[in-house]
C-alpha cells in the first residue's frame, strides 16, 4: 500500500526521474478524521473491536438475497460514525429466487448443478456501506470477538485481492465518502453445502465492472474462485427496482468523471526491468460531492507467475496542481483510488497528476529486442469502462530502438540531456476509449493511402522487424492494410484518423486500436490472411470509431469485425473462399464446448445467446466466445445483409448505407445492441422484404436471433404446375423445426432456368409449416432454398 502525501520531480526535457518522498500510513493517520487516506486506513483495519450480538433465525435481505443467521455476530469498529463489517459463526441458510433469465439459471446449473441457489453456511464475513447494521446489529451489545473471527476479518481483504483484484476496503471506503446511497454490500461465505463463494449487491456497479468486466447494469454478482486466472460468476442480476420497472440503465451512469485529456509520459529506457509512466488526466466530474476516484490499472493481469503483484504498475505519487494527493493500491490490486482533499462539485474540471513504475514489458523469447505491454490495453490509469480522451504520448527510449504507437507521431529526436536517448512523441487528436504502444528495432515501411474520390492522403505504415530477426513480406502486409482501409472507407464512412498504420508482434492474434493494428507477420496469400488482416483494419469501424457500450454488445465489435472479414475476403479473394468461411462458421456452433478435464457436453451455440459476450467462456464452456461473440455475430449480421437487399435486383445498397448511418450516429461514442437495432429497423422498414411481408421493424429477428440461442432446420418441398396460359404456379411448404412456434423467418429462395438464366425472390417460414404459391411466366429447371446459406441454420435442403 502506498501513500502518497508529498512529490519533489525533477523533469530534463521528456526524461523524468522522480524523487519521492514517502509518509508512513500511521502519519496519514495524523490527517483529520474524515481524510480519505485515514478513512480508508479505518476501514481496511477491520478490527472487532464493535461490540457483539447473539441472534436466532435473524433474516437479513439483501435485494434479491435472503440470508438467515443463527449464531454470533462480531462487529467492526464504527468509521465515520458507521459501522462497515461483521463477521458470523454458526448456522446459517441463503436462498436466492431462481433468475427470470434463461441463461443465468443455466450458468447457475452449469456451477452448481441446479438452477436454484438455496444453501447453508457456518461462516460469512460482511463488508457493507449500506444499512445492514441497521438490521443485524439491533442487539449489540459490548464484547470482544474472538481470536478466530478476527483472523476471519483480517484475511478477507487480502484474499480477495488475490483472486480477484479487487479491493473491498477501498470500495466501502468510497462509498462512505462520496455519500453513496444506496450503499455497497459484500458477503463471503463458507463451511456449507455450496463451499466457499461470494456475494456481493453494488448499486453503482463499480467492482463488477472494474474486477469483472460486468458492466450491463448489473449489480448483483455470486462468485466463486475457481483457481488461478479463473474467477467463476455463477450469476449476475439487476436490482429487484430494476425488475419491477422492466428497464435497466447501463453501468458507466455511475462513472463519477469524465476523462477528456491524457497526457503522458513513458520512461522505457530500462524495458527490460522497469518502465517509468507519468500521466496528466483532465477529468470532469459528473456529480456533486465526488471525493474518492477508482482507477484501473493492471486489472487484466493474472495470478500465474503472480504477475498481478510482481508486475504491476505501481502508484508512486499523486497531486493536483501543487497539493499531494492520497493514493491506496494494495498488493495484488487492479487499480489505484485516488482521495482528493476537498470533494468536487458537479462539472468541476481538475488535473490529476499519478505516477506509476513497474515490469510491465513483456519481450519475445523468439525476437530479440522487442517490447510490448503485458496487457495492451490497461498499462496506464482508466476510470469506467472506455470512456473516451484525446492523448498527448511521449515516449523516451534507447537510440537503437523505435515505438510503434496510437496516433500521430511528429517528434522522433534525441533527447538534448543523453545522445543515446531518443524522445518520440504522438498526439491522438480525436476522442478514443484505448491506446497502446510497442518498442523494438522497427523498420519503418511506408506508402500513401489514397482515397477513392480524391479525399486528402494519409500515410500508412508498417513497423517491422529487421531480415535479420525475421523474414516479413512487408510489401503484401502494406498492399492488404491499404487495400482493406480503403474498402471499409467506400463501405462503412470516412476513416478519421490522420495516419493508419501497424506494429508487428509475435503472437498468434491481432488487435486493432485507433489508427494501429498490433498483428503478426500474416504475410501468406490465403483467405484466412485476407480475412484477418481486414477483421482488424474493420476494428477501427468496429471497436473504435464506434465502441461496443458494455460487454452485452461486444458482438457488434468482434461480430462486425469478422463479417467485414468475408466482405473483404469475397472480394479479394473470391466469393468461393468467402462462402467456405462462412460455412466453418457455421459449423463451429455445433461443436462442444472444451472445459478443465476435457469435452463439454451440448453446443457452443446452447452456451448463451449473443448478448453474454465474454460471459459465454467460463471454465465449463471454453471457446463459446469465439463461436459465439465472433462466428454467430458475424452471421447474424450477414441475415441482416440479406434482410436489407433487394431480392429482385440484387442490390445491396440499403444495407451499407444503414451500416454508415449507424457509424454517423454514433461516431465517436458507444452503442449498445439496442441502438443497432434501432437505426437496422428504420432501414429494414423501407426495404422490399419488410413491404412484401408487411413488417415495420427489427424487434423479431432481434429476439430470435440476438436475445435467444434458437437455431432453425427447413425443408423446401414443392411442386411445379403448368398452366394454360403457358406460365407456371409453384406451390408447397416450408417445414420449419426446431424453434418455438411462432419464429418467422424470410428466406431466399432461387429459380434456375436454362442458359444459365435464374430468378431470385423470397419466401417465408412462421411456424412448422408454411405453404407458399409462386407465378412464375416460365419453367423453372428447379428451385433451391436459401443456395448460399444466408439464412443460419442446423440444416437447409430442399426435396
């Protein structure tokens, strides 16, 4: 833990050293009584020292959480006035109602093996801000605790920052002195049926989406650990409010600041054993009476290796202006709380200074010389999740060595103290959510991307590593960077960025930021190398200029990015190798799931439905992101490409034009899955098929497809009559299986006459049977049902 009171830096040029000054916690202490340093130190102490209470079937409910005690209850101490914790020991039962979700009681199964948490305990710690003592403490009376409710009490904090990252004290801690209400509880429970597991209610949501990437409204979390790296969420809920009013709001209406503006400095002169960060963060506040500020940093680092606590970017300092400012980061913590010394009004605009040192390099065992970030995207202080920022980037490093970033880079010099030192710095201008960098011997290759209607030039540029390390095809790298960025530009709105480029790395998977993918050397002609390289130049569509809201939307990132993919791919390649992609796609949801001792049983397609994002992986479902978040988003989106294309014509213009609409709406900002089908259903409202079967929206195919895991087969069955006139009619049915009764479908449908002549058109599915009469002015030599499989499903033919 650190404690940061006071800060002497000494700055030449872009190289920073700084001499810190540290003050002992028990000097923070000194501090007045409601300081945020000496109330966080209060309650993180946790001592029994609050008297204590004998109850019997005392109930204490928790939102939707009921919990009976029978046994003894010890109390902490109070701070501010308040009581924050209690530890039981005797008898106890939790019972919790069984989820109106589908998919949360199959995640609960999936756990414990029933679809209903209903279990006893002989133990449980409470952590809370709320007025919990209010209903368990009616009958306190003075007494010590006992040695080993102590050694409970005292052992919580640590553990959970282990396992999980998060620190509780500092929650609670936050929460007494930014007045939240409701407040925070947490309970930690063990010597049961259930083992040992955790529960916590947060009303504002801020550890479930800091510690757990939960960040859909939900505030209700039951977890247990399941071993290194590997936290298992049994369930996640809304708040009973949030049931009854049958709406939610999303997690980040409770970020307490909006970050505008970092500025930042890397020292990466030692990359090896240490790297240097100094930030600027312009921040403004979003509430009255904001005092204590949550930060992540290092969140996405594990246990293996004990990464999370030798590796970290540790708080060194922090101030505004000239006044030093308290900072607490534990050992093994995700992040840093900041308790500033006056409380902010509502809009007020402040500067925050930190500081930060830490190993959080990681180099290639294969090449030489090379750095990247242990975690590409949590390297520096974040508060929310993805909030949007310009960024001012410096970087000082090693001659021999260059930086890859985010950004445009108009300083490459050596620093005026050290001719060995150079300083590279970046300016990001548009507002982003994330940013990154890589250090190595970079070759720097470069062309012009040249805008199809004359529109301005920008550089591209491909950061590679020396022939000496590893042989690269810089050449194809750049001609597919160029050629993607383009395409996506005519398909999708204008590229803002002021340069693209990309940094080589080693590793087998791709990321896209602002203006810089992080790939691999994919330099082999193939359709998998054409639809990678243009599934991450999309992401700068797909992920950046519009950022998925909360984990529930992260298929419109990955989901968009992956169909964009078979877009490029189709035309780069042919529309055979597309088509073969979308069949391994296909087939991908059929497979089981992996988990610790082997195969799964079921589908990955059964996991979840879309909206799960990365909840989909769990140890007992291994690969259901991929399958699901990647492969099913993108053919979901590929239905919608059909649903918004002319059947009669061809053409396919009303669906691009909805996906630059979208992107226009939200341009540098967030959406949610609602927001996509809000501005998809306005579009499809006007399309030939919504008018043909006299539909006005999207909600259906959203609830079938997004909201939903079913998966339809169909049969085509049909007969051709001549008539008189010399025209023929085609009748017979659609046998549609599999799904709920009322799931409707239109589906494409092909007549091929001779010469190679065809017709297309529609027909659709509701229900198991649905028949359909056709006129056509000739003889079809047949009908096919859905020939390029447009439409998801098990099985398609046609008899």
């Amino acid at each position: 833990m650190n404690y940061l009171l006071k800060l002497v830096t000494l700055f030449a040029q872009a190289v920073f050293i700084p001499t810190l000054i540290f003050f002992t916690s028990s000097i923070c202490l000194a501090q007045t009584e409601k300081s945020g340093a000496n109330v966080y130190e209060q309650v993180r102490a946790f001592q029994l020292t609050g008297g204590r209470a004998e109850v019997s079937n005392l109930v204490l409910k928790r939102d939707r959480v009921s919990m009976t005690l029978t046994g003894t209850l010890y109390f902490s101490a109070p701070v501010m006035g308040r009581v924050t914790g209690a530890v039981f020991s005797g008898r106890g039962t939790l019972v919790v109602p069984p989820s109106p979700s589908e998919f949360e009681r199959a995640s609960l199964k999936r756990f414990i093996k029933s679809d209903r948490l209903a279990t006893d305990f002989s133990a449980a710690v409470f952590r809370f801000s709320d007025d919990t003592f209010d209903v368990i403490g009616t009958t306190r009376q003075d007494g010590a605790a006992t040695a080993e409710a102590q050694k409970i009490a005292s052992e919580l904090g640590p553990r959970m920052l282990e396992e999980t990252g998060a620190n509780i004290s500092s929650r609670v801690a936050l929460s007494l002195l930014n007045g939240e209400s409701p407040g925070f509880f947490f309970g930690h429970f063990s010597g049961g049926g259930a083992g040992r597991f955790s529960y916590m209610f947060d009303p504002q949501s801020r550890i479930p989406t800091a510690d757990f990437r939960i960040n859909g409204g939900e505030k209700g979390l039951f977890f247990a650990y399941g071993g290194a790296n590997s936290n298992d969420v049994w369930t996640a809920f809304y708040s009973e409010q949030d049931y009854a009013r049958g709406i939610v709001g999303y997690s980040d209406l409770f970020d307490l600041v909006d970050t505008e503006h970092y500025d930042v400095e890397l020292d990466l002169r030692s990359p090896k054993s240490k790297i240097g960060l100094r930030t600027s963060i312009k921040m403004r506040s979003r509430f009255d009476g904001v005092q204590a500020i949550p930060f992540s940093i290092g969140e996405n680092l594990g246990e293996y290796e004990n990464q999370r606590l030798k590796k970290q970017m540790r708080v060194k300092a922090a101030r505004i202006g000239s006044t030093s400012v308290a900072a607490v980061q534990e050992d093994w913590e995700g992040g840093v709380t900041v308790f500033l010394p006056t409380p902010l009004k509502a809009n007020e605009v402040v500067e925050l200074e930190m500081e930060f040192e830490g190993d959080f390099l990681r180099q290639s065992p294969w090449i030489g010389d090379v750095s990247y970030p242990r975690s590409n995207e949590s390297w520096y202080p974040r508060h929310g999740y993805l909030d949007r920022a310009t960024y001012d980037l410096t970087y000082t490093h090693a001659k021999k060595l260059k930086v890859g970033s985010v950004g445009t880079r108009y300083m490459e010099a050596p620093s005026p103290e050290n001719k060995d030192i150079v300083v590279t710095k970046y300016r990001m201008t548009q507002p982003v959510a994330l940013v990154t960098f890589a250090l190595g011997p970079w070759e720097r290759h470069k062309e012009m991307v040249k805008w199809d209607g004359g529109d301005k030039e920008i550089p591209l540029e491909f950061n590679s590593v020396p022939g000496s390390h590893q042989a690269v095809k810089e050449d194809f790298i750049l001609a597919e960077l160029n050629n993607s960025v383009r395409y996506f530009n005519a398909l999708f709105g204008n590229y803002p960025y002021e340069t693209y480029s990309a940094t080589f790395h080693p590793y087998g998977f791709g990321q896209g930021f602002p203006s810089m993918l992080m790939i691999p050397p994919a330099d082999r002609a193939s359709k998998y190398t054409y639809s990678f390289i243009a599934h991450e130049t999309a992401h700068q569509w797909w992920g950046n200029i519009v950022t998925w809201r909360s984990y529930r939307d992260q298929w419109l990132s990955e989901g968009f990015a992956e169909y964009s993919g078979i877009l490029y791919t189709a035309l780069r390649e042919s529309p055979k190798a597309s088509r073969s992609l979308v069949t391994e796609m296909r087939d991908s949801l059929k497979q089981p799931p992996r988990t610790e001792t082997g195969v799964g049983s079921g589908r990955l397609n059964d996991v979840g439905p879309l909206i799960l994002g990365h909840r989909l992986d769990s140890r007992k479902s291994y690969g259901a992101y991929q399958a699901l978040i990647y492969n099913k988003g993108a053919l979901v989106l590929r239905m919608l490409h059909f649903l918004h294309t002319d059947p009669t014509t061809g053409s396919d213009k009303a669906f691009f034009d909805m996906m630059k609409d979208f992107v226009e709406r939200h341009r540098n900002s967030t959406a949610s899955t609602d927001d996509f089908r809000k501005v998809a259903g306005e579009h499809f409202a006007r399309s030939p098929i919504a008018k043909k079967y006299r539909v006005t929206d999207l909600n259906w195919f959203f609830q079938q497809w997004v909201y939903n895991t079913e998966i339809p087969s169909y049969k085509l069955e049909y007969a051709i009559q001549d008539q008189p006139d010399g025209s023929v009619t085609v009748t017979g049915n659609v046998f549609q299986n599999g799904v709920a009764e009322k799931f409707f479908m239109p589906l494409p449908v092909v007549f091929t006459f001779g010469q190679s002549r065809y017709a297309n058109g529609t027909i659709h599915a509701f229900g198991p049977k649905t028949p359909f009469q056709i006129k056509l002015a000739s003889r079809p030599s047949k009908m096919e049902l859905d020939e390029h499989r447009w439409v998801l499903s098990e099985k398609t033919e046609t008899q």
